[in-house]
C-alpha cells in the first residue's frame, strides 16, 4: 500500500505546481519562485515541471527559460467556461419553461 500513497502524494505536488503556474499564463514562473510559492525543493520542482511538461500541461519559455501552463491546459479551461455557460442556459430555459407554466395555472 505505501507506494501507492507515495503516487498520490506525488501527484498532489504535482497539480500544487500547476496551481501556481496557472497564476501567470503569459510571463510564468522560474523554477525558484515555483519553489517559494509551494515549499518544495527546487530538484523536486525540477521533477514535477518535467512531468507537467511531459504530459503537455505545462511549457517552457523559449526566450527566458520561465514556466508557464500550455496552451492545452488553456484550452481545457475555455472547454469548462463553456460547459458552464451551456448549463447555465439550460437552467434559465427550465426555469423559463417553469415561471410560464405557473403564469397559466
């Protein structure tokens, strides 16, 4: 079982670095200031930003070396916004559908 704990924990850090990249889409963050900002190492960071990039969710900047999330991660943010606006305009289209059947009772 302890491995498996270790994963998890592993895959926490991981997403706590995502957090703070995600803070700063543009100009991102130098592995120190990640360090900083999440208490760890700045060779596990090293790992961590490895594995963000490796699976596509994070990227380097060419020109400055800086961290910043991908394009992808972006893009699964803009997906969420728009499931939510779609289900915001069911809700209105229920409560619309409710409000007139009320008004002919």
């Amino acid at each position: 079982m302890e491995p498996a704990k270790r994963m998890s924990n592993s895959a926490v850090k991981v997403f706590k670095v995502l957090d703070v990249l995600s803070r700063n889409f543009f100009h991102g963050f130098s592995p120190t200031e990640i360090s900083r900002e999440t208490g760890f190492s700045l060779s596990a960071i090293n790992g961590y930003v490895n594995t963000l990039i490796e699976a596509g969710y994070a990227e380097r900047i060419p020109e400055t070396g800086r961290i910043r999330p991908s394009t992808r991660y972006a893009k699964q943010a803009v997906q969420i916004l728009h499931a939510m606006e779609s289900a915001q305009a069911q809700v209105s289209q229920i409560k619309s559908r409710l409000d007139h059947s009320i008004s002919i009772k």
